[in-house]
C-alpha cells in the first residue's frame, strides 16, 4: 500500500512517466512489456488498491473526529450476508478493558481458528 501511495504522489515526473510508474507497480512490469495477464492483474489490484485507500480516508476522517485520546479503528466483515462496516474508538481505558476480557476469557491459549471463529461470532452479534 505504502508503495502505490508513493507512486500516486510522485510529482516530479512528466504525466507519462508518472501513469507508467503506476501501471507498472500495478501490473508488476512495465506497461510495454505488458502480457494479457498483466493487464488483468493491474485491473484487479487497482479495484482492491482503490478499496484499501476509501477505507484509510473513512478511518482518517472517523480519527479527526474523534477524541484526542482514542484511536479510531474500521471495522468491514463480508459475509453470506451482506457486507457490515463500523468504526470502533478506542480509548486507553477501553483497551485497558477489552485486555483483562481477553485475559479472563484466557483467549491467549487457543487455536488460530478458535480465535478467529470467537471473533467472528462476537462480530457477528454485534453487528446484529
């Protein structure tokens, strides 16, 4: 992501050359060596690129919003369904909270699948 954003911001080169930095880092070779596949590939990782850049403004501007001393953190389940997107803020003391939770619970010695799925029913009463 840093590196498309850098790429995206480059103003010291001629139009053409800026528009081929970009196509090049998102086809993965520059554009006049360009395949088919090259092409699909650029599509598809500017729509996913594109995505994760609307998502950094909403939490952003949710940030600037917020209190000072929160932090404030986007939130996007997709599932069967639908799509679900909250922004969470989280204070020093919330978080102080939420660790003894997790604590208590002993989260900590489960699985990588345990946690995911106990994340994923938490998320999903709360969107509920």
């Amino acid at each position: 992501m840093k590196a498309f954003i850098i790429r995206l911001q480059n103003d010291k080169d001629t139009d053409t050359a800026w528009l081929e930095s970009v196509a090049a880092f998102l086809g993965k070779a520059p554009p006049d060596k360009w395949k088919p596949n090259n092409t699909t590939e650029a599509a598809y990782r500017l729509i996913e690129l594109s995505g994760r850049l609307k998502e950094l403004a909403i939490v952003r501007a949710e940030q600037q919003k917020a209190e000072a001393v929160s932090e404030a953190t986007l939130i996007r389940i997709v599932s069967e369904n639908g799509e679900y997107k909250q922004v969470a803020y989280l204070t020093e003391e919330l978080k102080e909270q939420a660790d003894a939770k997790i604590a208590e619970l002993k989260l900590d010695q489960g699985s990588q699948a345990l946690k995911q799925a106990i994340l994923a029913r938490l998320i999903k009463q709360w969107s509920s």
